[in-house]
C-alpha cells in the first residue's frame, strides 16, 4: 500500500469510522472525484470493505441541458486531529468543515495536514432538478445505457487546503504529513527516505450516491437507495397484490423481539452474502478446490503477498481475461466468476489486516 493511501485511509477512518466516507486510492485521480464527478462502482460493497469506484473523466452537468451553473458546493464546521489519533473539537462549531493532522516524530518542525470538506446542498440539487434535464443524445449516456452500468455522483468530497509533503522516516516507518518548506531552506534538514507531495486541492475522502435516470431526459440522486436498484431501471408492470397497506407497515413486535430479530437477521444476511459470493467455488474439482485453499492458507498474515495477488486478479478482471493460479499439487485455471468469489475472501482478509 503506497503512503498516500495509508493517509487517506487513517483519515476517514477519523472522520467517519465505519461508515460510508471513501478513501482515494490513487493520487493522480483526485480532480476526478470532486462534487458532481461521476464514477463507476469497480468492485460492490460487502460487510467486510467498502465499495470501490473509478473515474469516468465526466461530470453530472456534462451529462445535462445547458442551463445555469448550480452554487459552489458549501463547507461545514471544524475539527482538529493530532498524530491521526487523538481527536478534541476545534472551536465551538459542531458541523465539520477543517481538520489539522499534526505529526512530530523527532522532527524539530511540528508537520500539519489542513483538509475541508466540500457538499452538495440538498437546495443546490433540487434547483438542479428543476431547471436542468439530461441530454438524452449525450454519447457517453447512452454507452452506459448500452452496457447497462450504474453511475454514481459525488455528493462530499475532504480536500487537502494547502500544499503537504508526505514523509515517511527510515525509523519508525510511519507516515507524517509535512508542510513544504522548501522555500525556507528547511526540507533538506529532514531524514525520511520517502516523500510525495500533494497538491492544494487534492481530494482525499469521497462520498458518492446513485444517479437514476427515468423517462429518456429525467434524473433523480436519491439519498436512501440500495444494490437493487439501478442508474437505468427496466419498466415493469407492479401486480395490485403487490401493494401492502399501511395496516400491514406497522409492526406490532415488542423492542426486545425486534432487537433479536435484527441480530437473528443481520447472521443471516451474513451467511448468504459468504454462500452467495463463494458459490463459483463449488464448480472446481476437488483436486483444484484443495490446491487453492493450500495456496491461500499460506498467504494468511501476508499482507504484501494478498495485496500482490488480490492486484493480479483485479487485473485479469479488468482485461476480461482468465488467470492460472500456481497452487500445489496442481494450478488452479480461474474463471471470471471464480476470480470474484477469490476477490471476495482476499478483500475481507486485506481490509482485516488494516487495522
């Protein structure tokens, strides 16, 4: 893992443990995931890691009439981080908007990371809406509507306020953020071996939601959506019986049974993600069955070695291209499918490892 994701990563772990705000991965895309870019999902959230998304070099007001510009997307309150660890309210603003990640290591000059974070306003969106609706003859819209592929906009974007250089010391392999004192004659004083520089502006953090498109030229961005539903959803007929009254909306369980049923439910929902992802699995013949999991298991604690391997069939997936797995006593020859169910323990193994 480069030192740039090791950063963006510890970040949003700060801001939002657990929850639906992406690290970027890769640093010469950060002007592709700002407010209104779109992207594309490359790999599905599981309960084991988040979601995975590329860019697309587009933007939602590419896709639409010309029309007016919405308002600049709005920033929100401040918070101060230390070490990327020790975490205390900066002022008495309780919406966040700054964030300041300070690092000394030995370094005789305090190191200093400012970040903001950027939102599209819930009013901004809607005057959207209203004012402006999709180019129904734009070319890249109707390649996604072709190959039926999901587009998701971002909605909140954390970027970096000033000019960092990330060092990385020979000691103590961890990762600070440095201001760049290059003008000052300083930068030559430090001891680090590794160090990239990241721009004013450089998007760290994302959240994105899903486009939906009705009607050739009708667009919406809901706020609650899930892996059901599609950027281009097929038409279909909805039978009367499929209705339910309101009658039969309101549960009548008492708060202890529905926190039962809840846990009873989410290890349900648990053992069939693993059934339903693994599935493929089951196609391979005994002999290859056991040379992969002889493989795998000594990969168990690799961190390098899952990363390099999990890399490989990310590749192979991307080129549509099937990949031999060298396993002992015999190569394992992978498919599409069976590469997926492979990406599907790796993930949950990597993400595992990084905390």
């Amino acid at each position: 893992m480069t030192m740039f994701e090791n950063v963006t990563r510890a970040l949003a772990r700060q801001l939002n443990p657990r929850g639906d705000l992406i690290p970027l991965d890769s640093l010469i895309d950060f002007k592709h995931f700002r407010p209104f870019c779109l992207v594309l999902r490359k790999r599905k959230s599981t309960l084991f890691w988040g979601a995975r998304y590329v860019r697309t070099n587009h933007t939602l007001l590419d896709l639409l009439e010309p029309g007016s510009s919405p308002s600049d997307p709005t920033d929100s309150g401040n918070f101060s981080f230390k070490n990327m660890l020790d975490v205390h309210v900066d002022g008495d603003v309780e919406v966040p908007k700054a964030l300041k990640v300070k690092g000394t290591a030995g370094l005789s000059q305090s190191s200093t990371l400012e970040v903001q974070t950027l939102s599209v306003a819930p009013s901004a969106l809607e005057n959207l809406k209203k004012e402006r609706k999709l180019s129904a003859d734009h070319s890249f819209l109707k390649e996604m509507r072709n190959h039926e592929k999901n587009l998701y906009v971002v909605m909140e974007a954390v970027e970096a306020k000033q000019e960092v250089t990330l060092e990385q010391t020979v000691n103590a392999n961890a990762i600070f953020s440095l201001p760049s004192f290059a003008l000052l004659g300083l930068q030559g004083s430090l001891n680090n071996n590794k160090a990239v520089t990241i721009p004013k502006g450089c998007v760290l953090a994302y959240r994105v939601r899903l486009l939906r498109v009705f009607f050739i030229n009708h667009w919406d961005i809901p706020y609650i959506c899930n892996d059901s539903m599609q950027t281009f959803p097929k038409i279909r007929r909805v039978p009367c019986s499929a209705f339910i009254s309101p009658a039969q909306m309101i549960s009548e369980k008492p708060e202890e049974e529905k926190l039962i049923g809840e846990m009873h439910e989410d290890f349900k929902t648990l053992k069939e993600e693993v059934q339903r992802e693994t599935q493929e699995l089951e196609k391979l013949s005994p002999v290859g069955r056991s040379s992969l999991l002889t493989s795998l298991s000594h990969l168990l604690g690799k961190k390098k070695e899952l990363q390099d391997l999990e890399q490989k069939l990310e590749g192979a997936l991307d080129k549509g291209q099937e990949m031999t797995l060298e396993a002992l006593p015999k190569d394992v020859l992978l498919s599409k499918n069976a590469m997926d169910a492979i990406l599907y323990f790796l993930g949950a193994l990597t993400e595992s490892l990084r905390f």
